[in-house]
C-alpha cells in the first residue's frame, strides 16, 4: 500500500489510523467520505424471525460479514455462550460466506450456544431490522459499511474499538476491546435485558446516522479533489 501511495499525487483514506500508518511515505494526504444507507425492510421483524424458523419471542443478536479471522465470528461464538447464561432463549444469526465456516461450525458445535450460519444472503435489510441487537466483533476494520447502515436501520450496535469504527459510531454503540469474548457477551447481554439502554443505542443510531456523509457529499468530493490535481494544486 505504501509503495502505491507513493506515487500518487493525492491518497484518500477512510480512517484515521490509516492516515497514520501511511505517514510520511504520501505527498498528501485526506480523509475519504464514505457514504452507506440500508434500503428499508420489506418485511415486518415478526415475519422475518418466522421464515427463520425462529422460536416466538427469542431474543435475536445478528452479525453479518464475511467469515474470516478478521470479522471476529470466533470471538462472537465464544461471546454467545456467555450471553446464553444470561439471555435464556437467545439466538444468535451469522449471515455471510467464507473460509471459517467449517471452523465456526466445529466451535458451534462444542459451545451449545444457539449460533446459525445462515451463509450468504440477499436480505440483510430484513436481517437487520429483525435483530434486537447487531454485533461487530471486528479484529480490524477501516470505515465499515455494515456499521454505518446499522445506524441508519436505527438498530442498537455493539462493535469492537478498531480502525475507524469508534469514530463511525461516535456515541451510537457501546464499544469492547478486540478480541475479549467476555466483554462483548457482557455488552451483548446488557443491551438485550435493558430496555432502556436499547432504545437509548437506537435513538443515538438514527442521530448519529443523520450526521454520517451522503452520496452528493462524497460526489463533491470527489469532484473537488480531482478539480485540485488536475489543476496542479493537489
């Protein structure tokens, strides 16, 4: 990345600690807006918790991503079985694909915690606005998409504090270490038997998400920065 950036005349990150880790080695350097919006669920959480399966009433934590090391489904498999001590009945929803699966479904199996792999699938919205809580167990991250269009389902959020997703959700979710299962199965655990914590998360959601970048903010951007080099002022 750094050999790359070295040869442009403007490099464009989307957090914080990428602009650090890059440093010196680019002539300039700025902080990339990122725009992300979750289109509306179709469906009510009621009808999507029954094409599940799911049993009435059960209380819901989704993850979505990719599986590999770095979205941390093994740190939330361990977390779930905490949060099962706690939450009796609760379900835990991992949507997405990828080269963990045989090992998440070896620690599935040895945890007794309710986890589902439900693999790749085209209704995240419906998913999201389903949950009682989404969980982002992230070893690293830049500036996650999924985070962004959480808060703006106006969901409560519990993330890990890595890359720049502490400054994407600002006070909208309650924030772990990467990497420690029991905090996260205590966090996990708070928001689903605190009612009003979980609607404080979702109203910070919604505000915070008003304040997140927009697709005619990025396009001006853009147009700015190309406008800057072109004109040799980058």
């Amino acid at each position: 990345m750094r050999r790359l950036a070295q040869t442009t005349d403007l490099t464009l990150v989307v957090s914080a600690d990428l602009a650090t880790g890059l440093g010196s080695h680019v002539r300039r350097i700025e902080r990339a807006l990122v725009a992300s919006a979750l289109p509306p669920s179709s469906q009510d959480g009621a009808a999507v918790r029954a094409g599940l399966g799911l049993p009435a009433g059960a209380p819901v934590v989704l993850a979505v991503g990719r599986l590999h090391l770095q979205k941390g489904f093994d740190v939330l498999v361990e977390a779930a079985a905490i949060v099962a001590t706690r939450v009796p009945g609760v379900v835990v929803l991992i949507a997405g694909e990828g080269p963990q699966r045989g090992a998440l479904t070896r620690q599935i199996a040895a945890s007794g915690a309710d986890v589902r792999l439900l693999g790749h699938r085209a209704d995240v919205s419906e998913l999201v606005h389903a949950a009682d809580v989404v969980v982002m167990a992230s070893r690293w991250e830049g500036w996650p998409l999924a985070a962004a269009e959480v808060l703006g389902a106006g969901r409560p959020l519990v993330a890990t504090k890595t890359g720049g997703l502490p400054e994407l959700v600002g006070d909208a979710a309650v924030l772990v270490e990467t990497g420690d299962a029991r905090a996260l199965g205590t966090a996990i655990s708070n928001v689903l038997t605190d009612g009003r914590l979980a609607r404080d998360l979702a109203e910070r959601a919604g505000r915070r998400a008003r304040q997140l970048p927009t697709a005619d903010d990025v396009t001006a951007q853009l147009l700015s920065c190309y406008q800057q080099v072109s004109s040799g002022r980058g």
